[in-house]
C-alpha cells in the first residue's frame, strides 16, 4: 500500500480495478454488501443502454440485491466519453463513498484526478465533428494514418494510446489542434491533481489462468444470447458508424451480420463465419486485458491514498472472499469512514 497526503478533504472512494474477467464484479459485490456501499460501475461499454450482454451488465437481480449506479447513461446513438463520465461520477460521491467496479482505467483515472488539456465544446460541435469525421474517413481509407498524425503532433501522447484505439487518437489530435501546440505540453503546465481520496484494489491474477476465463465468459455470452443482441441494435439503426457499437465484441459481431446479410461468407477465404467471429473476439480480449493491466500498474501507480494487489483467481467461486480480503478491509473501512488519511 501507498499512502498519499492532503487527501482529508476530499470525497472518498473504493475502486476495484483490473483486467477483464478477473473476478471484479464478484469481489465488489461482496465488498458493497459489507460496506453498505453502492456499486459505481466503472465501464465505457455499460454506460449504453441496450448493450447489456457483451458488456456483462448486472442484470436487474444483482441491482435489486445492491444499487448499481453509472449504467445506462446513453443511447447507442449519443457522443459520451471520460469526461460526462467523471462528471457523472464526482456528482455520485457528493452524496458519500461509492465503490467503483470495472475496467476502464481511463474513466476511473479522468474521475479521480483534474486532467488539464481539455477543449471547450462536446463531441457534436461542428467544427469538432467535421474533424473526427475527415480523420475517421481517412483511417478507413488508410488505417493507422490518425496514430502516425498524432505520432507527429505530438509523439508523447502517441506513445501512451495504442495505435487501434481510433477513438482516443482522433480525440487527441482535436487536442492539438484546439491548443496550438502538442497536448502533452499543455498536460505537463498543469500536472494532474487528484479531485478523489481513492482506495484502489488491483485484481492482477496469473495471465495463465486468465486466459481460460476470458474465453469461458465470452462463450456465456454467446449462450446468453448476445448475438440477439448485437441484431436488435442493428435492427434499431445502431451500427459501426456509432462509438458504441465499435466496442470490443460488438464490433466483431457487427462485422459478422453485416457480411452476412451481405451474402459473404460463402468466401471462406474473408469471412470465417460465426466462429471466426468469437475466436476474433476471445483473441482481443486477452490483448485488451494485457493493456489493462499495464496501465493499472503505471498509470494509477502514484497519488492513491491505500493501493492493493490482490493475485488470487477471484472469479472461481472456491475462492474465499473473506480469507482474501481479510489482511486489507479493516483498513480500507478506517480509510473510508475518515478515521484514517
């Protein structure tokens, strides 16, 4: 653990951290039930409504058990980011501790600290949507032209987005060109502040038994219908062209329906077919949970006030949760209650 100062007056908060399939619903359930705490579900994918089974949404009896918050804040349709996210969230702890739970790093981060570099104006600003459709344009026609464009702005901030992430580079050249000058520059005159006193529990079990999981719980999801899903979105007029629908799975089986409809999978050469689709999908999410976990041992490495690792497999019900909490919970609970900083 890590201890941070000047943290007294600020909202407190537990953050339960970590790579996909890791066992973080089950541990912050547990953990809110004990606590009396509701779960701030911490997931750029849960935040739309109608993406509920690819995203592992807690489905109404798990929010009928504890409060589940931050969940079904938009429409497949409609622009949201870290920013409406945090916003969301800071207004969530000005009535009491929350318990964050997921996996996007970005929103707790954005959430947790002041993040200097910011352009006035939302996503659907002419001049702002102009933009970020000449760029996506010219990342269809050519891809990873918007990474080299930023990696040429501004090779500091290039290096800490991953080159697929599409979304995250088109913001970030908006950045550069908002600010006359590489955003990273405008980052390091007003270095991040934290606006969140955060205990943060990092789930990072052995990538080994990780994997496994991955693919079991992707294989759920199929069970529990998400192909259905994917084709009721469609149906409503919900496809690639929409943020919500490039996410992670959604994106794949998207693709899928779209060659389908299309007629193209009679070419095995291009389109596998539906299998192709999950392997696809397994695939990513194990290269999703790696970046995960880098960037929650760097990114959040400094400026929480307690900051545990927790390896064990938490997702496999033979798991203890009160064995494995046990060395860490009575100081998380001091933490939260103010007794200690």
């Amino acid at each position: 653990m890590t201890s941070a100062e000047g943290v007294s007056s600020l909202p407190r908060a537990l953050a339960i951290a970590g790579p996909t399939a890791s066992g973080k619903s089950r541990l912050a359930v547990w953990l809110a039930e004990r606590l009396g705490l509701p779960v701030l579900c911490c997931d750029s994918v849960q935040v739309y409504r109608g993406l509920d089974i690819g995203s592992a949404k807690p489905d109404a009896a798990l929010r009928a058990r504890v409060p589940h918050r931050l969940i079904d804040l938009a429409a497949p349709d409609e622009a949201f980011g870290a920013g409406e996210y945090a916003a969301a969230a800071l207004r969530e702890l000005g009535a009491g501790p929350g318990l964050f739970a997921g996996g996007t790093g970005f929103y707790l981060r954005a959430t947790a600290f002041t993040h200097s570099g910011e352009a006035t104006g939302d996503a659907d600003e002419p001049g702002r949507a102009a933009f970020t459709a000449l760029w996506e344009a010219r990342e269809r026609e050519s891809p990873g032209s918007v990474h080299a464009a930023l990696t040429r702005a501004d090779p500091a901030t290039a290096a800490s987005i991953h080159p697929r992430n599409v979304v995250r580079a088109v913001r970030a050249l908006w950045l550069c060109e908002a600010h006359g000058q590489p955003v990273s520059l405008v980052r390091a005159a007003d270095p991040p502040r934290p606006r969140v006193a955060l205990a943060l529990v990092i789930l990072d079990p052995p990538a080994a038994l990780l994997g496994p999981a991955i693919d079991a719980r992707c294989d759920a999801m199929m069970r529990a219908g998400f192909l259905a899903e994917v084709e009721m979105l469609r149906q409503a007029g919900y496809s690639a062209r929409h943020k919500s629908m490039r996410s992670l799975g959604y994106r794949q089986l998207d693709a899928y329906l779209e060659a389908r409809e299309g007629g193209l999978h009679d070419r095995p050469d291009r389109h596998g077919g539906l299998a192709a689709a999950v392997a696809g999908i397994k695939a990513e999410t194990r290269q999703y949970a790696r970046r995960q976990r880098t960037y929650f041992r760097h990114q959040l490495a400094e400026g929480v006030a307690l900051r545990v690792h927790v390896e064990a497999p938490l997702w496999e019900p033979s798991v203890d949760l009160s064995r494995e909490t046990a060395p860490w919970l009575a100081r998380v609970e001091a933490f939260l209650s103010g007794v200690s900083q």
